[in-house]
C-alpha cells in the first residue's frame, strides 16, 4: 500500500484503534477526516464536545484528542504503516490540531506496533488497588516512555502525595460549590438504568454506572472520581480504597497547545506501557481543572513545568470498559 492509496477500511481500522483512548469524562472530543488521494488524515478537536466550565482552554480536549493520536501511530505500525505527524498545522485552523501522512514503516514501528495488544485492555480503574509497590524497574519503564513523547514523568515522594492527595479534596469542594462544574459533570455521566421504556437506558460517551467503581468507606477520600455522586447507584458497594496511593507526575515544560498535544500522547503512551506491564491505572484530574490548584499540583523538588494529569498506578482490578461511538461518527472520508 502506498502513501497516495489508503482505502477507507484501512481508515476505519486505525481510527477504531484511536478512539479507544481515555478523554475527559469520556466526551471523545475528536473527530477525524480522510483526504484519500493523498493518504492523510486530519485530527480535529469537536467544539461541541469541550467542557465549558472546568475546561475552558481546552487542554483537556488536547490531551484526549492526542491520546487518540497516539492510539492511530500504533494502530498505522502494527498495520505496516508509517504516520508522519505534524502537530498544529495550520495556526488559522485551531480546530485542526494533527495531520497524519500515511506511508511506509519508520524506524519506531516495532516499539509502537507492540503496544496493540493492549489498546483494548487499557481502562481507567476506579477501584482500590492493593499496597504492593510498583517495582523502580517498571518505574524507569513509565518515565522512558514519556520521554519518548517529549514529557516527563515524575513519582512525588509521600509528602507530596499527600498534598497532590489534598489537593483532590479541595477540588472536590470547589465543584461541590459550584453548580455549573456539577452539572457539566453529571451532564457526561448514566446512572442506573431506567425501567421506563420511555426513557434510553445505554448511550455511546460518557461513564456509565458500571465504571463508577465502589464507594470509599474509608475516612479519606478516595484518589479516583466519584461519578456517583451525580447519579446514586443503588447498591453500589462500598470499599476500602489504598492508604497510600502509588501517583506519577506528567509534566511539560510549557503549557501551550503544542505541550498538551505531546503530553497526551505521552500519556497513551505511559498508559498502554503500565497495562503491559500488569499494573492498573487512573487518572486524577481534578485539582488541575482548578487555577488556583493546578500550580501547587507540580512536585518543588522535581523541574516538572506544568504538570498535565497526575496518573494513579498500582496492581488490581482493571475497571469497566467504557462506550465509544461508532467509527461512522466520528471519521469523514474525501
């Protein structure tokens, strides 16, 4: 297959692939388009899609518009392909965020194509993990994987934790007070389902009940989000989360789009390499959605920038899949 001839299945495949990444409350804020004459595809941000309240940049939408991106590298290697990337082509265009030419194999296409397997395994747990710690090796593993997407990976020490861990609550006191942050949560999240017939019972974004994960019974907080709390689930369950959560730092020196493009991807990338590597992981974006508390996220003692998520790691359940659109709605091809 050359670069000029790339067919829609082969299109539809590696977009498959791509939007099986984490995004933000899983609004799957991307959209792609394929030029197929010229064997290229457009990654574009969905306006429609953002979060209005909590993310008023958009760099959250940045950073799951390019874990998809990182997803369909994969996806083109493990197909035979190469996917020249180039991020923010067009400065008059800020919805057109990555163009991908497809072409033959580059010399990355081993490591990336290794990740496949996992593409689908990856999912955000939002269970307690147990208190085995995860080994210094897999640790190198992680923050070798995002220095290969420009990033760096940080583990804080455990006064930081706890203050990063501090820094959850007050963020969820902040939303707490504010009904537009609520409602923009609830807006993206289902709860049980209704026996009305009237009323649909499964939708194809968003967390569903089935990822909520249990409640925490402990005193603390628990390190992940608590869904339910939008919408009660009865018989949910209770659990006792981990006292000391197992947290990695994702940092970039700048905070631009081009920052949080590259950090997504280093994301995707820290993420496919822990689930092959047999640990569990989540995210914890809350207090960086926040000014005011984004700052005080990033470890003193590390020269981390901007940090862009904080990343939970550790060994336990690998929590719910959650829905995704059909590639019809999400990939335009010319």
């Amino acid at each position: 297959m050359s670069a000029s001839h790339v067919d829609a299945d082969t299109a539809a495949r590696l977009v498959a692939d791509a939007v099986t990444a984490p995004s933000m409350h899983n609004a799957q804020p991307w959209r792609f388009l394929l030029h197929s004459a010229a064997g290229t595809l457009e990654l574009r941000g969905d306006p429609e899609r953002a979060m209005t309240r909590t993310d008023p940049d958009h760099r959250a939408l940045h950073l799951g518009c390019a874990a998809a991106l990182f997803n369909l590298r994969v996806s083109a290697a493990w197909n035979g392909l190469g996917a020249h990337v180039a991020l923010l082509p067009d400065p008059a265009d800020p919805w057109l965020l990555a163009t991908v030419a497809l072409g033959p194999p580059t010399e990355e296409n081993h490591e990336l194509a290794a990740l496949h397997d996992v593409l689908r395994r990856r999912h955000t747990s939002r269970h307690p993990f147990g208190d085995e710690r995860v080994a210094p090796a897999l640790l190198d593993g992680l923050r070798a994987a995002a220095r290969l997407e420009g990033c760096r990976l940080t583990v804080p020490d455990s006064w930081h934790t706890e203050t990063v861990l501090a820094l959850v609550r007050d963020a969820e006191h902040h939303e707490e007070m504010d009904p537009l942050a609520r409602a923009e949560t609830a807006s993206w999240t289902t709860g049980a389902p209704d026996a009305s017939p009237t009323t649909p019972t499964t939708r194809d974004d968003g967390i569903p009940a089935a990822a909520f994960g249990p409640r925490s019974s402990g005193a603390a907080t628990a390190p992940v989000r608590d869904f339910g709390r939008a919408h009660p689930v009865p018989d949910r369950g209770w659990a006792v989360f981990e006292k000391h959560p197992q947290l990695a730092l994702l940092g970039t020196p700048g905070d631009t789009p081009a920052d949080w493009l590259r950090a997504g991807q280093a994301l995707e990338r820290v993420l496919l390499r822990a689930t092959a590597d047999g640990l569990a992981t989540s995210m914890t974006s809350q207090p960086l959605e926040w000014p005011e508390l984004r700052w005080t996220v990033r470890d003193p003692l590390a020269s981390v920038g901007h940090v862009q998520m904080v990343v939970r790691l550790g060994y336990g359940p690998s929590g719910a899949a959650t829905p995704r659109r059909p590639v019809t709605e999400v990939l335009e091809i010319r």
